[in-house]
C-alpha cells in the first residue's frame, strides 16, 4: 500500500494542497497518514481540517495545537505567538472541524508503524529533538517503525536491536531510504507541511510503501505569499507571517 506520510499541516492550506497535488504527480496513494498538528499558526484551519478529512483511508493522530485547540486549559505551555493563534484558531473553528479534531488519536499502530504526533512516551507532548532522545524512546517501542512529527525537521533514527545507541540520517529526497535493506528499527519524521523548521521554507512530507517498506522523503514548493496575505487579512502575528519564507 501506498501511504502519503504527512504531518503538522497547521492551517496552511496552500502548502497542503501542493503536497497533495506533488503527491500524485509522484505516483499517486492509496491511504493517508497524518501525525497531527492539524491546526495553529496558519490562517485556514476549517478547510484543512475539511482537506484531510475527505483523504482516502485517513489514519490522523492528535498533535498539541489540535489538543489546545479543543482544551483551552493547556494553552499556557505555548508561547506568545502560538497562544494567539490558538486563541483565534478556537475562536473560527466550525462545529464540523471541532467535532473531527475531538476523534483524532493520540497514538496508534498500523502493522508495523506506530503512529504519534510526539512520542511514543508522550505521544502529545515530547519532542524527539535529537539523538539522546531517540535513544531513550526506541526501547519504548512496540513496533520496528515510528513515525513522529512534532518538531518540524525530517530526519530517521536508527537502531540495531541489540545495541543502545542510534544513528541519525539525514533527509535525503534524491534518494529512496529502503527500511528493510537497512535493518534495524526505525523513528521516522516527516518534516512540516505548513510550517517546515530546517531552514528550507518548502512544505516537507514523504511517501511510504508498506509493502517494500520503501520510504521516500519529498520536498515541494508552495505559495507562500498566498499564505502570508491569508495570515495578514485576519491578523495573525507578523512574526509567524515573517518565519515562513526562512523554513523556521
Ligand atoms: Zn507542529
């Protein structure tokens, strides 16, 4: 099966949809899976939500936004320009939109892959920022493959087995990453389709055969002055309409 691997789309309507149109030029999918971060930041949360919810074969996780979006009290952990739009994002969602954020899960496994927004220790909360980390989670692990998303930057960790320790392996988009080939186990992140934090400002994403078990990451480019006036035209915060051509 065919899987495009998507995550922390954050109301960036634009980037979505030149994933999902990238997507089909480079083969097509036949299931979705969405590591969370639906919503905050961005300027279209109810027609991404409504996007994704018509995706075929939807697997969707609750990310922190989407879990603040729903439970005001948790808003207190972001910052001041995450609050915000958070408050707004609260403030426009639809009925239709908070009612499909209220069925997202916050961790699940589909053969092989376990799916979370964060971790598989917090699956909401904890960011698998780096090596020291990856290596207290693999162990926590039920399944060979992860699949997170959270911090924004697409990267693999891999561990053998019987050792402690774990490699990290950057993005490669020329390259397809064949898990099985590699050996081992495997904490994969995708990147951000609406908000990438690695200094490449285009919308990140992958695409995962579970049959080969064939990773591939992809990079697209998106308008992001599209989103920029969207973001402007209901005041959202200059310092998150600024970071988006940087990719941070
Ligand atoms: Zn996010």
């Amino acid at each position: 099966m065919r899987v495009l691997i998507i995550s922390d789309i954050h109301s960036n309507l634009a980037a979505l949809e030149a994933v999902l149109q990238d997507a089909l030029k480079a083969g097509g999918y036949e299931a979705v899976w969405c590591l969370g971060d639906l919503v905050g930041y961005g300027p279209n949360p109810n027609e991404c939500i409504e996007l994704i919810s018509t995706l075929p074969n939807l697997n969707c996780l609750m990310g922190n936004h989407d879990k603040a979006a729903l439970d005001p009290s948790s808003l207190v952990v972001f910052n001041n320009d995450a609050r915000a739009a958070l408050t707004w994002t609260t403030s426009v969602l639809l009925p239709p939109a908070h009612s499909f954020l209220q069925t997202l899960a916050e961790i699940t496994h589909a053969g092989q892959f376990t799916l979370v927004h964060g971790s598989p220790r917090q699956p909401i909360w904890e960011y698998v920022l780096d090596r020291s980390i990856a290596r207290e989670v693999f162990p926590v692990l039920e399944t060979p493959y992860c699949l997170v998303g959270h911090t924004h930057v697409p990267v693999v960790y891999q561990s053998y087995n019987a050792e402690p320790e774990c490699q990290v392996i950057a993005a490669d988009y020329a390259q397809p990453f064949p898990l099985h080939k590699a050996g081992g186990r495997f904490i994969l992140n995708p990147g951000s389709v609406g908000q990438p934090r690695d200094n490449d400002a285009d919308a990140a994403y992958a695409l995962l055969d579970t049959d080969t078990e064939i990773w591939q990451f992809r990079r697209t480019a998106y308008d992001i002055a599209l989103t920029q006036n969207r973001m402007r035209a209901v005041g959202l915060s200059p310092r998150l309409i600024a970071r988006l051509p940087f990719g941070w």
